[in-house]
C-alpha cells in the first residue's frame, strides 16, 4: 500500500513517496504560521481565538493541510499537544450542515475522552450550528437514540456503546465521510479491535480515515493498514514513548510497607499549592481502599475509577477541574483523555501494566508546553518491571533513596540506610541491581473458560494492551 511519511527535521521535512525517491517539501514554521494559512476557513479561526487559541502546535500545522484534502492521516505526537484540534477542526469542514445525516465517527476508549473530545468539537462549531452526538456506557440509550434520529452530523463514542446502537438500528453509517480513532493504539489492541473492526466494515469505503496517538507501536500501524488508503504518516516530533522534555521526572526507592506513608508525605508538601494532583493506582478497589485512607486523615480527595455511575464520574471530573477537589485518585480510566491544565504533579502510586501506559499517565501534567512534575514510588518487588518498563520507554531514569531528611516517614531511616535497606531486601542480597530477582509467588493460579475473563478485574476502558508470552525452552 503506498504510503507518505512527513518527519522531522529542523525546519523542513522529507516526504518519501513508494518508489522509496525522496522529494523535500517545506514546513511552516508553527511559531509564523496562522491556522488560515494551513487553509482553516474564517469561522473556524474564529472559534479558535475565541477560545485564546491563535498558533497552532506542530502536530496541527502538519496534520491539517492533508487532513482537508481528503488524505487517510496516521498522526503521532504526545500527550498534551493538540490533537484533538488537528483532526478535529478538519472534520468540521468537511461536514455539510444542510444534510441532517451522521457523516462523521470519532471512536475513543474511555467515556471521559468522549466528552472531552465533544466539548472541543463544539467549541470549534463557529456558527454552522452541527449536532453532536455523545455514544457512551452508563447512561440510558434512550436519549442517545432521540440524538441521533434528530439528525446529529458526528457523533463520539466508546466501541462498545456503538455497536449497541447500530445491532438496534438506531445509527446508520451509510453516508459517512470520515471516521476518526483516537488513542489509536488502544482502539486496535485486542481488547478494542473486534468491535472497531465491526464498526468500520459497517462503513463506507470511500470515507476519510485518521488515527491519532501519542504512543503508535508498530504492532498499530501494521493493523491500521487494513483500514486505510494511501495515508500520511505525520510524527509530530521525538519519539513518542517517552515523556515530554517539559515534565520533571523523579522515580523514589521506598521501604516495603511504606508506600501509604511516602504518598502522604509527597501531598503534605502541596497541602498548601495551588495546582492539582493527580495519583495513579492499578485496581479499582484500591483506588477505593486508598480514598478511605487519605480521607481518614484529612486530605481532600475525589476517587475516580470504573464501578462509578457514569453521573457520579461526572461530578468527580467537574469538580476537580473546577479546583474544589484538588487530589484525584484514579485508575488508569484517567489515563487517557483527562485534560486538566490544572494538574501540576502526577503520582504514580503503583506501576502501571506498560510503558504506554505509563507515557499516558504522566503526560496528565505539563500540558500543551506547561511544566509539570512526575513522580514514581517503587518498593523493592517493583525492581524488576522497574527496569523493563524502562527499557520499553527507551530512557533510564535511575530510582533515588527515599529523602527522608527532607520528607520524612515517621519511624522510618535516612535516605542511606533505605537504600542500603532495599539493596538488602533478600531477593536482591548478592546481587547486582541490574540482574536481582524477585521470589516468585507460590500458590495455584486461577483457572479461566474464557481467555477474556482473565482481564475481569479491569473495567473494558481500563485495560492493559495484551502482551506476547513467551515459552521458556525445556531442557532435555
């Protein structure tokens, strides 16, 4: 399938047609360039400067142009730099406000995105006065339906939920001119995939097709191909996988049994900050055991994780943007499509599944080129996926000892006795950090019919891309 790559290099960018010649086209420079020279008609600008938004970043200045001319785009760029506008500000002109029909579908993961990726759209409309569609799990179909039949132009939702209206016949995508998945990488994994690929075979074939990420593996763009034709693959910038230069990254060593005691700590030291933070747990009843806890002693908490009413999500979200919760809890739900500018410091609580996921987690601060601080808590059973999760990000970020000097832990040593402590642990006794092994668990392990019940613990929207397993050879 012939494709067209758009890299980059300074100040311009190489386009590498099939026949694998090289031709060398400029770019505009995002700092001198107006979303009116990328080709944004008038009320489209407008709506942006309402909004305070007069320069586009680089992701939008290189994924608009093709994206009005009717391309397929693949584009990539991290978390926090505008993609929403890039394929979003395209869309809108190329719908017709006279045909009251649905002609174009966005797909994102998790219910939170579909409102936020709605909110933008509707920020953008400038008077053509589209409708626009949420499709989400937790609230009744009945009004989604009425929305639909009302003649809504787009409409944004989560895989599942859509599927559901069109087995019941209530969504026709007969005439649609673009579909959109966003977050593409978790779209095609194998917990997405089946219904993204039952939506789209319902689709035309000569509609327009985007997939925005921040994280694209290989394994993505290998599947995509099935579903577009002759795309633009535009990579906004340095490898994606990893954080953006602009967030403060710092990974602490903490004692076993400690880790309660270093996230009051770390909140202690921001009782008083006027920015937000944001703490990451794995599970869902852990996110709850932890509210309980923090609440228990005083700090002002939200929780938000999957086994929430969607109304009761909401509220959790509301008000956290608003600032009247200025600690969240979440799961990885949150992950992905919480665009909170507020947010100053993220807190990984608990390591998360995958590098992607980890990118995902801490590009929650230092938004649109904000400066941000990351902080990750690791006890000595997390060493081992410590080090692969670095190798899977491509960067090495080594764990510092505990500073408890400067935060301390009640009755816990200074930093030097903590390392000398976990460097002690007897998994790692005798050996170098780089090689220590962990004890393995022992007891039975659970039996499953279905090879989807053995994700059951995470809610549909929170779970982790599967990884390839590998056989250990036997020796004769």
């Amino acid at each position: 399938m012939p494709t067209t790559t758009v890299s980059r290099s300074d100040s311009r960018a190489t386009i590498t047609p099939p026949d694998s010649t090289t031709t060398t086209t400029s770019v505009l420079d995002t700092e001198q360039t107006t979303f009116a020279a990328l080709g944004a008609d008038r009320r489209s600008v407008a709506a942006l400067a309402r909004v305070g938004i007069e320069t586009p970043t680089l992701i939008q200045a290189r994924a608009i142009p093709p994206l009005l001319a009717g391309r397929d785009v693949v584009g990539q760029s991290r978390t926090g730099s505008g993609k929403t506008i890039a394929f979003g500000l395209p869309l809108l002109e190329r719908i017709d406000p006279r045909q009251r029909t649905l002609q174009a579908l966005i797909l994102v993961p998790t219910r939170e995105l579909a409102a936020q990726v709605a909110g933008v759209l509707e920020d953008l409309d400038g008077g053509r006065g589209l409708r626009v569609a949420q499709l989400i799990g937790g609230r009744a179909l009945g009004p989604q339906k009425s929305a639909l039949m009302a003649g809504a132009q787009i409409a944004v939702g989560a895989p599942g939920r859509v599927l559901d209206h069109l087995r019941q016949r209530n969504l026709d995508l007969s005439a649609l001119r673009v579909a959109v998945l966003d977050e593409a990488d978790q779209m095609l994994d194998a917990g997405f995939a089946p219904d993204v690929e039952r939506i789209l075979a319902a689709t035309p074939p000569t509609r327009q097709m985007a997939l925005f990420s921040a994280t694209l593996p290989e394994w993505t763009t290998r599947i995509a191909q099935r579903y577009l034709h002759d795309p633009v693959y535009v990579d906004a910038g340095s490898p994606e996988s990893r954080p953006a230069p602009a967030i403060a990254q710092v990974v602490y060593s903490v004692p076993q049994g400690r880790r309660l005691d270093a996230l009051v700590a770390l909140l202690e030291r921001r009782r008083h900050a006027e920015g937000a933070t944001l703490v990451f747990g794995r599970t869902k009843h852990g996110i709850k055991k932890l509210a309980r806890q923090l609440a228990d002693k005083g700090y002002p908490v939200a929780a938000l994780q999957g086994n929430m009413s969607q109304n009761a999500r909401d509220r959790v979200v509301a008000d956290f943007r608003a600032g009247r919760v200025p600690v969240l809890l979440a799961t990885n739900v949150a992950a992905r499509g919480l665009d909170v500018l507020s947010i100053e410091q993220v807190i990984n609580y608990e390591l998360p599944e995958s590098a992607e996921l980890f990118t995902h987690r801490v590009g929650r601060t230092g938004r649109m080129d904000r400066e941000g601080e990351a902080i990750t808590l690791i006890t000595p059973e997390d060493q081992l996926a410590w080090q692969k999760m670095q190798r899977d990000l491509g960067v090495r970020l080594q764990p510092r000892p505990w500073p408890q000097r400067d935060l301390p832990l009640p009755g816990a040593p200074f930093a030097a006795e903590v390392t000398e402590n976990v460097m002690a642990s007897p998994a790692l006794a005798g050996r170098p950090n780089h090689t220590a092994r962990m004890p393995r668990r022992r007891g039975p392990r659970p039996q499953y019919s279905d090879p989807i019940q053995r994700n059951d613990r995470f809610e549909r929207d929170e779970r982790p891309a599967q990884q390839p397993r590998f056989r250990r050879a036997r020796h004769p």
